[in-house]
C-alpha cells in the first residue's frame, strides 16, 4: 500500500486527533518506493496502484495524474470525484483529499510539483490552470491517448532514472517538465474555450477573485499592500482576502507574496542587476526588507540564491 506521510505521523494518530494534516512536497514518502527529487520541487510515480491512505489529507503541491487504466473515486474539498480511464486530474495545492477507492485495473501517471516550481516553468500561463481549478472548480480533462505529451512524460522518466542531476541534466529534465505542463495547459484551456459561458464565471466573487489575479500578475510592481489591491477593485481588503481564501485556499497577501517571490528569483537568476538594484525594481522600501523576505521565502539571503542558481 502506497503512503504519503510526514516525518512520524502515522494514520493511526491522525485518526485519533482527527486532525487533517498539510503533506508538503518535501516531505513525501511512499513506501517500497525510491523517489527522486529536483530540488525537492518534482516527484514523478508511475504504476501507482495504490493511493495515500491518509484519510483528511491537504496537500501543498498540485498534482498530475493520467489515468491509463480502470478508475478511481475519492473526495476533493468534501466534493464527490471520479476519474476514469483516458483522463487526466488536476489537483491544485491547499486541497483536502479523502476517501480514496481504486478498481482492480486501476493504473496512472501521477507528477507532482510545488507550486513555485509550476509559476516558474509557465510563468504567466500559470494562470490558465488556476482560473480552471480555483474558479470553475474543474478538476477532470479528457486526455488524448496518441499527443506528443504521453511521449513527453516518457522521455522525462527514461531521463530522471538514468542521469545523475548534473546542471545540464538537471535543466533537460526542468525543460521536459514545462513541455509536459505546457501540454496540460493546451487541453485544459481547450476545454476551457467550449464552455467560456459556464455561470461559475458570473458570481460577483468569482468575478472579482479572477480581477485581482489578472491585476496581480499584470502589475509591474506588486509589493503593495492588500488595501492597495482592494481600492482599485473597489472592495475592502478584509472582504478581497475573504473572497481569496474561499476560492483558492489562499489569502490575499499569499498572492501578493508568491507573485513577487517569482520576480525575484527571475532577476536573481536571468538578470544582470545588483540586489539593490532589484530590492528598488520590485517595490521594496529597503535592502534589509527585501534581505529578510528573501531569507524568508527562498531560505537564503539574495546573495547567497543568486550564487546557487546562476
């Protein structure tokens, strides 16, 4: 039997407290398994045939997983779900998973990644899977059998399991990864397009949350404070967080902060510029603010992520 547990939670605790626990990508074990990571941000599990046990289960990472064979039923955020044989299941992160039920034949594909790994492949398009999975609440896509992308997911296992992760294979492998997201956007945003009147997009939340992501992600600088935000959409900033944890499972400032992070690791990466002159770019009032949220998001000083990823 498959698990995903961290460090020495087991089922039995959890459901003795009854508590619903966080799996982060970092920490995913699967037994009988050795899983290989890219920077603990990647996992890929082929064949697995069977699912976490853990009943009550957020996970922080979104999830990808084709369905080759059989079904399998289980609840999403208490919703009723099932995936069939030539689907594919997007999970985003925050989600509670519970209630799992494989048939006999069941086999899949599954890929996870964190979502900083995800915004950093696709950028921009990043939002084309979260306006499917946050507003329409659209999890489940069907799958063409014979696209480039089952090749894709091939080559990217044949390379995960014979190249150490040198820098050259490590950025193959990254490469690989957004081609096979970039074909999931490809059908997610095919579907999208046939039913662009669905009424989950006329609900005056729905609406809103989707403004703010769109203002967010075309906003040149974004460190600006969530009342900022909320006065050019024209709600209070306690009801635009509200509004934003309902839908995605994440508040308003989280946005602000995940966006921005990203700007930082584009220029700390792919850029030129010193660190003050990026602490000034992206809006940071000073060096040793813009020090202390990168040491908090990134876990290092931006000097110091600048050095391990250029």
């Amino acid at each position: 039997m498959t698990n995903f547990a961290i460090g020495r939670i087991n089922k039995d605790q959890m459901e003795q407290n009854k508590q619903i626990e966080v799996v982060n990508i970092a920490n995913v074990v699967i037994e009988n398994l050795d899983l290989r990571y890219v920077d603990k941000e990647m996992i890929l599990i082929d064949n697995m045939r069977d699912v976490p046990e853990l009943s009550q289960t957020k996970i922080d990472f979104y999830v990808f997983s084709l369905c080759v064979k059989g079904k399998i039923t289980f609840r999403l955020n208490g919703q009723p779900m099932v995936v069939n044989a030539g689907e594919l299941f997007a999970c985003p992160p925050k989600m509670i998973y519970d209630d799992p039920m494989v048939s006999p034949d069941f086999e899949c594909k599954t890929i996870c990644v964190s979502d900083r790994l995800l915004r950093s492949l696709l950028a921009g398009k990043a939002e084309i899977i979260n306006r499917e999975v946050y507003l329409r609440r659209h999890y489940t896509y069907h799958w063409i059998a014979d696209i480039t992308s089952a090749s894709y997911y091939d080559l990217l296992r044949d390379k995960w399991e014979h190249a150490d992760l040198t820098t050259f294979n490590k950025e193959i492998l990254l490469s690989l990864m957004q081609a096979v997201l970039l074909e999931f956007c490809v059908i997610i945003k095919d579907e999208s397009d046939k039913d662009e009147m669905m009424p989950a997009f006329t609900t005056q939340t729905n609406e809103l949350f989707r403004r703010y992501i769109e203002m967010l992600s075309q906003e040149y600088v974004k460190m600006q404070t969530v009342g900022w935000y909320a006065k050019r959409l024209y709600v209070t900033p306690k009801y635009l967080s509200h509004v934003c944890k309902t839908l995605s499972g994440k508040t308003a400032l989280d946005w602000i902060h995940e966006m921005v992070i990203e700007d930082v690791r584009y220029h700390l990466e792919r850029t030129t510029l010193s660190v003050k002159e990026i602490c000034v770019k992206l809006g940071f009032s000073n060096l040793s603010f813009f020090g202390k949220f990168v040491r908090k998001h990134l876990g290092c000083s931006p000097k110091e992520y600048r050095l391990k990823n250029r």
